[in-house]
C-alpha cells in the first residue's frame, strides 16, 4: 500500500465543477421565488392581522425583517461560492472563457440582495405603521 491519493485529472475536475456551477446557476433563478413567497406571504398575513391584533401584525413584520436580513446572507455567501466556480471555470477555459466580470449592474446576486434589501426596509416601515388598536 502507498501513501499516495489517486490523481484526479483536470478534465475530471472541470467536468465536475461544470456541473456543480449549472446546479447553482439553476438554483439562482429559484431562489427569489422562494424568498418572495415567505416574504411575501408574512406581508400578507401581517396586513389582514394588523387592525384585529396589533402585537401579532408587529411580530410578522418584524420576523419578515430578519428574514429578509438572513436572505441577504444567503445570498452573499451564494455568490462567493458561484463567483468561486466561475474563476475556476475561467482558468479551465482560458480564451474561451465566458464572463461578465467587472459588470456591477449586471449582476443577478446583487439585484436580488437590493431587492431583499428594499423588502427589510417596506418590512421595518410596516413594523411602524401598524395601527393601534385601543
């Protein structure tokens, strides 16, 4: 027995890291319909509560307002981990690569955390707007 590993060719890992970046890539474009539903559906709910139970209307807007906070997150950590697999990627396919780095606007990640980012604060302005109820 030696102490060796097994070498893994380029080739394999390029296949394997390609297949890794579509599954993410497929996974970015499901995301926000995901976070829209929960955030979405907390509004909902925070809005038919709010002129019978104050506190609970507060409560779900509140709660809307982490969760748009832990999105946000999410979605940061998605990209270092996409943007990692594009790199690599790049390095594989040297003049051929495809990239639209350096394109601040274009980026799908940051337009969905700008949009999280606008939910948390509709969310916060919802959390001082809810009537009281005397």
């Amino acid at each position: 027995m030696t102490d060796e590993q097994p070498k893994v060719s380029p080739e394999e890992i390029y296949k394997q890291q390609f297949s890794h970046f579509s599954k993410m890539n497929d996974l970015l474009y499901k995301l926000p319909i995901g976070f829209s539903t929960i955030i979405g559906g907390l509004w909902f709910f925070g809005s038919q509560v709010m002129m019978k139970d104050e506190r609970l209307a507060k409560i779900v807007f509140v709660f809307s307002a982490f969760c748009c906070l832990a999105f946000i997150g999410i979605m940061d950590r998605f990209g270092a981990s996409f943007n990692a697999y594009i790199d690599n990627l790049n390095h594989f396919e040297g003049k051929y690569k495809i990239s639209i780095a350096g394109q601040r606007w274009r980026s799908t990640r940051r337009v969905i955390i700008y949009l999280l980012g606008i939910s948390f604060l509709l969310s916060i302005c919802a959390f001082f707007n809810v009537p009281e109820n005397n």
